[in-house]
C-alpha cells in the first residue's frame, strides 16, 4: 500500500522535545518532510547563531521566527504545536506573566486559526503540547496550558506532557538537567510522572499516524495524557537512574511544597492503544 506524504511543521523546533523528535523522526520515518519553527535565533547574534547551529545540528528547513510574526507555511499536512514558554515558579514572577499569555495562548491560537480555517478544504491535523499541570491549574503556567485546551478546534489532538527527561539537550531548570550538574540544593516529596523522552517521541509519531482516518478511526479522546503512570519521588527517581551516589542523595534536605501538586499521574490507557497499534 502506498504511504501518504507527509509534510510537517513542527514549532517550537530548537527546544527540547521538539530537537529530539526530529532525531525521532530522522531516523525512524525519513520519508516524512520535516520544518522546523522557533525563534531563538531570531535575535541572537551572528558568533551565537553559530555556536548553536554547531551544537544543535538539523538537517530541516528552519524558519527562525515567533509564531505571531512568522508566515506560516500552508502547503504542510500536519503541524506538531510545541512552542511556548515553559516553567511553573518562574511564572509567578510579575513581569514575565505577559509573555508566558503571549507565548502560550496567543501564539497556540494563531496555530489553530491558521490551520483550521482556509485554504484548507479540511482542517488539517494538530498536536499541541500541554501539560499536566493544566488538571489542577496552581499556577499561572499551568492556567495558560489549560486555556489552550478549550481553545483547542475539535481537529486538534492534545499531548498532555508529565515530566519529561532524558535524551539530548535536557532542560537546565528540570530536576535532571540539574542532576546532571550536580547542581540540587533541596528536594520535596511531591511525586511525578517521569517520563523518557524516547516514550515521548514515540507517542508523537504513533499520533501522527492515527491521524491517517483511512488506516484508522479508533482514535477516542481529544487529549492524550503521555506518562507512564506511575509516579515517584524526586529522590526515587534519581535513586532509579542512577545519576547521583547514594551518599550524595542522603545528604540533599527534604523540604515541603504545598504550592504544587502533591501528585501528577498520567492515565495512559488510551495512549498505550494507540502505540500498540502503530509502534
């Protein structure tokens, strides 16, 4: 059977999850046309641009812009939303609420007008990252992932991230990029979702093949929790990576956190359906 071209801008291209599903996707479905959106470079000088284009190698069309100033490409067939500001307690901070607003609410809904309305004769498939935060909404992060949910077009297919690690290029202000640094000062017994980053990009690529309704229409929810399901501790978690010694991780203080969820787990039933069908 003849496989359908697939043509895909991804946003958010140069971050974290959006770098290492384009390693996903290189390897394991390069018939599939890839372009990139993100705007870190966009205002970056020149010796910058360089040292990053060295460090993040791509071999895609990049269009180095913001959501709502770029012109989007409109011969794609699928769009994977990934871009946006991330961070729960950075959004506390007063003078960066606009732009977690920007970034998040305006910029997600300029993807889904663009690509939900002409030239299309049929609106075309959108994953959109949100996150787990989004269920019990502590935060004003958390609040601008869940207003991108119920601006979502019916179209759209939500990926409800929990805690991402792993891969390449992890972020910095994450419990593993820290780890990898050494660089813990305190823990808390707030359990997580810790997910690989290799689960994540597979869930992607399974989504994007269920969008194919002559293959398949088994597809049931309009967002997808991807997680394993089973949280843990901080402290269980790095203790099961084996990233710090045993000795070091007694000695880092347990401190308590009220202000965030005290649990996030995902339910990935209906996620796992889909894998099982496509992976």
């Amino acid at each position: 059977m003849k496989e359908i071209f697939m043509k895909i801008l991804i946003t958010g291209s140069r971050g974290y999850i959006g770098y290492n599903l384009i390693q996903y996707l290189q390897k394991h479905a390069p018939e599939i046309e890839l372009i990139g959106l993100d705007s870190t470079f966009k205002d970056l000088p020149k010796k910058s641009k360089d040292k990053l284009r060295h460090d993040h190698v791509l071999d895609i069309l990049h269009i180095d812009d913001s959501i709502l100033e770029a012109e989007l490409p409109l011969d794609v067939t699928h769009v994977i939303h990934l871009a946006g500001r991330t961070g729960v307690r950075q959004s506390w901070d007063a003078e960066d609420l606009k732009s977690y607003y920007v970034n998040n609410v305006l910029s997600t809904q300029r993807i889904f007008n663009v690509y939900s309305r002409p030239p299309y004769k049929t609106d075309i498939p959108i994953l959109y990252a949100t996150s787990s935060s989004a269920i019990e909404m502590k935060s004003p992060y958390a609040m601008t992932q869940a207003m991108k949910e119920t601006i979502a077009p019916s179209t759209a297919i939500g990926m409800r991230f929990f805690t991402v690690w792993g891969g390449e290029y992890p972020r910095q202000d994450m419990l593993y990029g820290r780890a990898l640094r050494d660089d813990i000062d305190e823990l808390t017994e707030n359990e997580r979702d810790f997910t690989h980053i290799h689960y994540v990009c597979e869930s992607i690529y399974a989504l994007i093949l269920s969008t194919d309704t002559t293959k398949f229409s088994g597809r049931k929810l309009d967002i997808y929790d991807i997680g394993t399901g089973e949280p843990r501790t901080p402290k269980k978690f790095l203790e099961d990576i084996d990233i710090l010694p045993t000795t070091v991780l007694d000695t880092i203080p347990i401190v308590e956190n009220v202000f965030e969820s005290q649990c996030t787990k995902a339910d990935p039933t209906e996620i796992e359906k889909i894998r099982k069908r496509f992976l």
